[in-house]
C-alpha cells in the first residue's frame, strides 16, 4: 500500500509538469488552432538560460526569474518575427515552420552548450516537512503548479489583459472591432505560453538531467494530458496532465515496465483521437448546414 501511495504521488508530481507543458500547448492552440511541436525545445532552452545564470553566481530565484523574462520574450519574438509574417499560408506550411523551430531550437541548443548531461539543481529540500513518501522535489513540484495554474486563472479571469487576451483567442474579428489590439494579444499569449513551459523545463531538470533532447519525452506526455483533457481547454489539460502523470507511473510500475511507458503515452493519444477528439473536458463543436 505505501509503494502504491508512492507511486500516486510521484505521478501527481511529473503530471504537474506535463500539465505546465499541456497548458502551454493548449493557449497557442487556442489563438492560433496550430499545435507547436516546438514548445518543449523552447522550454528546453529556457532552462539552459538558467543553468548558464547559475553559473554565473545568481540565485536559483534570480535565475528562474531571468528565465522566465526570457522565455516570455522569446516566445513574444518567434510569433512576431517567425510566424507572423506567414499570414494566411496552408495549414501544411505551418507545420513545417514549427518542426524547423522544433529542430532549429534543439541544434542551437547543442551547439552552444554542448550534448553531455548536465545535473541541475533543484530548489527545494531533500525532504519538506518530514514525510518519506514523496521527495522534497516532487512536493515543490506540486505546489508550484497549484500556484502556476491559480495565478493564470485569476490573469485570464479578473485582469484587463488577460480577458483581451480570451476575447482575442475566441473571436478576433468582434475583439478588433471592440478596440482590442488581437494581433499584440496573440504575441503576448505566445509570451506566456512560453513562460509557463519554461517552468516546466526547469520543474523537469533535476529529474531527467539537461541536455538539448531532455524534452522529447516529456513532450509526448504534455500532448498526451493535452488531448486527453480537450485541447482547447486550459483547466482540462492540467487535469488531463495529472492523469497521464499518476497512469504513467502505475502502469510503468506495475504493468508494462519502464520500457513501455512511452509507447502507453502514443496509444493513448490515438486512442484518445479515435473514441473522443474532444477529450473528456473539451467541447464538441457541431456545424449546422
């Protein structure tokens, strides 16, 4: 029972940072209706930003401050200066130009800090308040994304910003003639999509060590928690992300082996796309003709 208890709560801690990465995919589907396939090498290179602040002397809260000022930035950037001038280009077009960032980001990655792992540390204790059941680091994992997630709520919910910013995402044409500057709301929603995938790189690498491919699984689990919960659901891919998280730890404890646990996250994206597009929080749009 206390290996099973364990298991839970690991899983709830690595399905907060699927969550963070979830969310993040679902606020630039939301604005754009395009999935970015390069969200976690953004995140990625986010985090090497703090490893190289580190290195400099800075605190870990000062480096984690600077690096979400740069990924906020960064993701400012790359949809004014990359994505925005495609206009209205095929779907297939965009693809593409999210898989060159997606490869782009990882080569700059490796050729300017290098491909050997890198321990990274973490914030928080080795233990918090005593228990043996989860580790300080997942317990400050947890806790982080319960504040992340508050915080965006009361951002998208009770700021002028943030309602523009949700006005902006589900009808630009009324957003723009109501006063609303959509295309400076689509750039800032990419910014903070970026940041909270930048939390979620820097939740992850002090567990699966940094490198420039550090992302790529735990990517395939953000998609996974993503579609599960309802792409175009914020608080459903956070929900989505812890259920991947703790079915991900179960499954790979007690049922398919460590091996396999990826190959689980494919089979239920496909399953998920097959029997429910929506997801279980989404909406199902239906067109009257």
């Amino acid at each position: 029972m206390y290996n099973l208890l364990q298991q839970i709560a690991s899983g709830i801690a690595m399905g907060g940072i699927y969550a963070c990465l979830g969310l993040a995919l679902v606020m630039i589907y939301q604005s754009t209706h395009h999935i970015n396939f390069a969200q976690g090498e953004m995140a990625m290179f986010s985090t090497f930003i703090a490893f190289l602040l580190l290195q400099w002397g800075l605190p870990y809260w000062a480096a984690a401050l600077g690096t979400l000022v740069f990924g906020f930035v960064g993701g400012f950037l790359i949809e004014r200066l990359i994505l925005r001038p495609l206009g209205d280009v095929p779907e297939l077009s965009v693809i593409v130009v999210f898989i060159g960032l997606f490869i782009g980001i990882n080569s700059l990655a490796g050729w300017v800090f290098g491909h050997q792992l890198q321990p990274f540390p973490s914030p928080f204790p080795s233990k918090m308040f005593g228990t043996t059941l989860v580790s300080g680091h997942e317990m400050g994992t947890i806790a982080v994304v319960l504040v992340v997630v508050t915080a965006l709520y009361a951002f998208l919910r009770f700021t002028k910003v943030g309602l523009a910013m949700r006005a902006s995402a589900e009808n630009p044409v009324s957003s723009r003639l109501a006063g609303i500057p959509v295309s400076l709301m689509l750039s800032m929603g990419w910014g903070l999509s970026a940041l909270i995938g930048a939390i979620g790189g820097l939740m992850v690498a002090p567990v699966v060590f940094l490198e420039p491919n550090m992302m790529g699984g735990v990517l395939i689990y953000a998609f996974a928690a993503a579609l599960l919960g309802g792409i175009d659901n914020p608080w459903g891919a956070v929900a989505g992300g812890l259920i991947v998280g703790v079915v991900e730890n179960l499954a790979g404890t007690y049922v398919v082996g460590t091996e396999l646990k990826l190959t689980l996250a494919l089979v239920l994206i496909v399953g998920v796309l097959l029997i429910r597009p929506s997801g279980l929080f989404g909406r199902k749009l239906v067109a009257r003709v």
